[in-house]
C-alpha cells in the first residue's frame, strides 16, 4: 500500500511517522488547479534502494510535464540544493488561462510556463523541494526567510500540534518572523522555549520575534492554514503567568 501527502511541504519526520503508523510506503506530491492538478511526484528512482528523505521531496515531474526552477531572469537555477527559484511548468495539461481575466492569464503564462508561485530548489539528482510560497517569504534586513523551514522546525518540537509563521512588520529589520502556535492537547511550553528552538537549529535571524499561542489555526476547505488572516488578525494581549508556560488551548498555567 502506498499513500500521498500533499498541500504543503512535508519534513522526512512526518514522513516516517505516517510510515511508521501505517506500514505502508508514504510519498508527496505536488501540484495545482491550473495543472489539473499533478506536476510532480516524490518517488525512489528505479534501481535505487528506497530513500526517506528522497520521498520527503516535492519530487520529479511526472510524465509528459516539463518543470523547471527558474530564477528572476527566467534562468534555470543550478541543481545545487541551495539556490532557489520559482516553480515553472509547461504540460499538454496545464490550463489555457483563467476565464475572462485576460491579465492575470498573461502573468500566469508569461514565456509559456505556468507561474506557480512557488519557491523551491532543485537538488543534483533533479528532484525539488518546495521551500516557500513566494508571497510568503519573509525578507529580514535583507536576508530571505522561508516560513516553512520555520515552520518545520518549530512543528518538530514535541509540544506542537500546529504552527503557521508569517511576516511582522519591524522598524529596524522591516519584517520579522511571528509564529502562531497550536499546542498537542496537555502539552505546555514557554514562548522562549520555542524561540530558543528555533535559535538552537536554525540561523539566529530565523527564529521568531514572537510565538502566539492559540487553540486553532485558521484553515480553509482544503485544510490549509490561511496564512492572510494572520497577517491581518492582531495577537491577543499577554498573559502570561508567572512560569511563563503555556498548555494547549493557548490558556497560561494558572
């Protein structure tokens, strides 16, 4: 038996944890509305021993799509696993354009490759790996952050259900990374504790300025957390009791 993950990037832990749960072999797939939908698919290459952190990936093209990463002068980006571009697509499949919206189809299409929106890397063997939404990167005195990695490495902490990160405005900086947190039911954890997470495993300017705990995200009908209503939502005030800790449910420990 085999099973997909897909709507957002997926880390090799929740990879092996479905994997391990289910007893079957977990794969991630990728794709959009405007490619009806599949471009990409995160399979072991035949002949080769299977590879977790390979299955993790955003995968190689299926057949018949051509993919390329793409960087701001419509060069293809070095497959270096490290330089990223944007997520480019031609296939028999890939729309013909959005009804009656002549100009953001032109944008879409531009030079025959479907625009996704997507930021990734590609690694030596060609296989991608989404690494943000364009929109959604966070430029911090002029270094980009991507919030999934953020996000990742937060989402790998033992207390954390859930967790989005977005872009906060910074006098200094700009913009600073701000985590909205869903904790696991019981779990509790301090705002530093999290903060100094991140710090331990990421490069420092990545960790979030501010961790908000909240009892659930926002999502849409696909299950995705709706990022643009936490740019806009104001933080609740803080409460924080005198240990500083927070259970699940975003309620300080009394």
């Amino acid at each position: 038996m085999q099973v997909s993950i897909g709507g957002a990037p997926a880390g090799p832990d929740l990879l092996a944890e479905v994997e391990d749960r289910l007893g079957c072999e977990c794969i991630c797939g990728y794709g959009m509305t405007e490619s009806s939908p599949t471009l990409t698919r995160s399979l072991d290459k035949p002949g080769e021993p299977p590879a977790r952190a390979r299955r993790a990936t955003t995968g190689l093209p299926i057949l018949g799509v051509d993919v390329r990463v793409l960087g701001d002068g419509d060069e293809e980006v070095p497959w270096d696993g490290v330089t990223t571009g944007e997520v480019c697509a031609r296939s028999n499949h890939v729309m013909t354009g959005y009804w009656n919206r002549p100009a953001e189809t032109a944008e879409a299409l531009r030079g025959g490759w479907l625009r996704t929106g997507d930021v990734a890397v590609v690694d030596p063997d060609g296989y991608l790996t989404i690494v943000d939404r364009k929109k959604d990167v966070i430029v911090s005195g002029g270094e980009n952050i991507s919030s999934v990695q953020v996000e990742k490495c937060l989402a790998a902490h033992p207390a954390v259900r859930e967790v989005a990160v977005v872009g906060m405005p910074h006098q200094r900086w700009g913009e600073v990374p701000r985590a909205w947190v869903e904790l696991h039911p019981g779990a509790e954890v301090t705002e530093a504790e999290l903060i100094g997470w991140v710090r331990d495993r990421l490069a420092h300017f990545k960790a979030p300025h501010e961790v908000v705990f909240v009892d659930a995200l926002p999502v849409g009908g696909t299950g995705e957390v709706l990022k643009h209503e936490l740019r806009r939502r104001d933080p609740p005030p803080r409460q924080e009791a005198p240990s500083g800790r927070r259970r699940a449910g975003g309620a300080p420990r009394r």
